[in-house]
C-alpha cells in the first residue's frame, strides 16, 4: 500500500492565488459584462525589453546552426556570460565581491527560496515574517518542519514574526532561537524595505546563533531610496550566514520566461550533528545539479541583455512606469482616506481596510462594486489581517481606472 506523505495535508485550503483566480472566476461568469481590473497576482503586464528579445532571436539563430548549437549547460549552474554579467552589474559596484562559484542560475525564486530548505535537517527551526510570501511557510510544511496549523492558520513549530504598522513591517528579531530564517526585501506584500542598520541586526543575530538567513531580493530594482541596501552582503559579514534570492520575473518582465539566480557564498556554513562544520555551497551545488537541468541557452542570452547599456535602459523605463502606477495608487487611495503602506521602493501597496472589514470581505467588496481585484492580506498570514495588497503592474489607464472605482467601495 502506498503512503501518502501526510505533511502536504497539513497545507492550508489552496495555494493563494488559485483561490483568489477561482472566487475571480465565479465573478466573472456571474457578471459577464463586468470589466474586471487586476492587481492582484505581481504578475507584468509590459512586454519583454527589445534589446532582450534581440538577444534571444540571435540564440535562436545560433541554436539553428551545428557550430553554435547548444546541448546541456555542462557545468549546470548557468553560462559564464551570465554569470559574469551578474557579478559585475549587480554586485560590483555596490562593493560586494562574489565569485562566479558562488552564482546558481535557476528558473525562478519561487522555485529556490522554495527548495533551499532541503538542504537543511529537518528539526531546525523556521522564522518567518507575519505576513509573509507563502511559499516559504508551505514548502516547510511539505517538508514535515512544521506540525500542524491551529485556526488562525499558524503552524505549531514555526516562529511567527509580526510585521505591523508599528514596526514599520519589519520584523523584530524573535525571542526565540530560530535556525532557520526568512526575510524579504523590498517586501513582498507589504512593500517595506529594510535598512542598512535593521538588516545589520538580523546578520548579528545569525552569527550568534549559528543560523542561516535566506535573504529574498527579488524586488530590489523596485528600490528608489540611494540609502536602502540592494543585497544584504552590503552588511558586513553577511557572507557568513546568508543566501540571497534574486530574480529577472519582475527585474525584467520574465515572469513567463523563467531566470533568476541564488547567491550561496563559500564562507557559508551550517552544522553537522556533531558540532562540526560544513560548507553550504557544495551542498546546494550537488541539489542544484541533481533535480535541476538548467535554463535554456535562449533564456540565459536574454537575460545577459538586460545588463547591456540598451536592456538597462529599456528595463529602467518599465520599472518607472510600475512604479509611477504605485505612486497613483497610494495617492488616489490615500486621498479617498485610505491608510497606505508601501509602494515606494516594492511594487506592492498595503491598504489598511476600513473598519469593520477582514481581508477577504473586502477583497469581495472591492470586487463587486469595483470591479477591482486585490490580494487579501489575510492570504499572506494571520498578521496580514485586516489589509488588501494591491499590485502596481498594469497599464497606467487601468491603474488610474482602478483608482476611481474605489470611489464606489
Ligand atoms: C505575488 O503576487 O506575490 C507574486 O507574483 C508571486 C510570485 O512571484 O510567485
């Protein structure tokens, strides 16, 4: 008789956005002549930049011919143009050193901030932000890491870390010993970003404790603020204790293309049962290689454009258009008299609800007389509760429409 592996029933209803395309859905199919405006998913709308997709129509080219034809990626962790690039455009001029060894080319962050826990035993202990991108708490459940959830959704093993008005949505550091922890900045949902000196805290609290931060910097070229950290190895020492997440799905308008990459430095280290040491990078090399086959040579040439003086130019206007929509968003709604958070330097918006309402009433009230879809903070943990995340990737016209329908909520 085959088992089933009865961590994965302990998962919360859906994965969020399915739940939030079904209610959608029902929607629509009761009122067909609605025009629905999405903000919900972070997902682009804007096409792939030109210098980009000049670079992946001359891939085709040379994947159209025997003497330019490329098989596997032999070394698995991506191409050295791509590699190269990364390390020279993203890291080096912020001051940060990073060896091509240290780079994993992958298909996206989900993927990686979802996997990378593998890695790591299974009684360690999981911190994460409240709220926080689903993917890492479920993929702890999956894991067996968890125990099971209570009624506010909040699994037994894990530490919960409230992000709230109060503290500006950055976590403080837990009271309990954590092995394991999340962070992502700029945040996804609720847009905060962490400064030099909230970040320097956390790395302290990792060297201390031996643990090991899993640093998601999938929105960084979503940071407008000169004096807010892009990676957090511009924090000293944070070689020693993080891995960082980044991604071109939202960088570059990859979200249906697929490439990212994972920084796992040398210095990295976590524990065997013993006490003893080991080096986390060959860890994750050998998982990487094993379940993973690479990004596709036409992938990994488009992603290398986005670092030409053309790509960086084409990227940097997309983004200011997402962001400019942002900016309408918290005016328009701040002016309605909504509380805003976020939105400056996230692509995301974090819209207190009025009183009187949870997260998913007024994802359904926003919905109905709107028109608009949002995300309901509640989807993101139980702290998320009473918020409605709002995406600023849409045409700046259906933005701006969106806008006005709340008017009507
Ligand atoms: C989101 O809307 O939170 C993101 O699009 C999800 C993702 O990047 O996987």
């Amino acid at each position: 008789m085959i088992n089933i592996n009865e961590n994965f029933l302990k998962l919360q209803a859906g994965y969020l956005f399915p739940e939030i395309g079904r209610r959608v859905s029902a929607f629509a199919k009761a009122n067909p002549d609605a025009d629905i405006i999405k903000l919900g998913i972070g997902d682009v709308t804007e096409p792939l930049a030109p210098a980009v997709i000049e670079a992946m129509h001359d891939a085709v080219d040379e994947m159209s011919r025997i003497e330019t034809f490329h098989g596997y990626d032999d070394s698995g962790r991506g191409y050295d143009f791509l590699i190269d690039a990364i390390i020279k455009n993203d890291y080096a001029p912020r001051g940060v050193k990073i060896e091509p060894s240290e780079v994993f080319i992958s298909d996206g962050s989900k993927c990686d901030t979802g996997n990378f826990q593998e890695i790591f035993g299974i009684d360690n202990v999981v911190g994460v932000a409240d709220p926080v991108y689903p993917v890492y708490v479920d993929t702890n459940v999956m894991a067996g890491r968890t125990g099971s959830a209570d009624d506010k959704g909040r699994y037994g093993k894990i530490v919960y870390m409230p992000c709230t008005a109060q503290n500006d949505f950055v976590p403080e550091l837990p009271t309990k010993d954590v092995d394991l922890i999340y962070l992502c900045f700029p945040n996804n949902p609720t847009g905060a970003v962490a400064n030099k000196a909230q970040l320097a805290k956390w790395v302290e609290y990792a060297k201390e404790h031996k643990s090991i931060i899993l640093f998601d910097a999938a929105y960084e070229a979503f940071i407008s603020d000169p004096e807010l950290p892009h990676s957090i190895y511009e924090i000293d020492g944070a070689k020693e204790v993080a891995v960082e997440f980044r991604s071109f799905s939202k960088t570059a308008g990859f979200t249906g293309v697929r490439c990212a990459f994972t920084i796992v430095p040398k210095k990295l280290k976590a524990y065997k049962a013993d006490g003893s040491a080991c080096e986390v990078n060959p860890i994750w090399a050998r998982r990487h290689c094993t379940k993973f086959n690479g990004v596709s040579y036409i992938t990994q040439k488009g992603a290398a454009a986005v670092y030409s003086p053309a790509g960086k130019k084409q990227i940097r206007q997309t983004i200011e258009l997402y962001m400019s929509n942002a900016a309408l968003i918290c005016r328009g709604l701040s002016d309605l008299g909504y509380d805003v958070y976020g939105g400056v330097n996230a692509p995301y918006v974090w819209l207190k609800t009025p009183a009187g309402f949870g997260s998913w009433n007024f994802f359904d009230r926003v919905l109905e007389k709107a028109h608009v879809v949002g995300t309901p903070g509640a989807g993101f943990g139980a702290a998320g509760e009473g918020y409605l995340r709002l995406s600023a990737f849409n045409k700046t016209e259906k933005v701006k429409e969106a806008v006005k329908r709340f008017e009507q909520v």
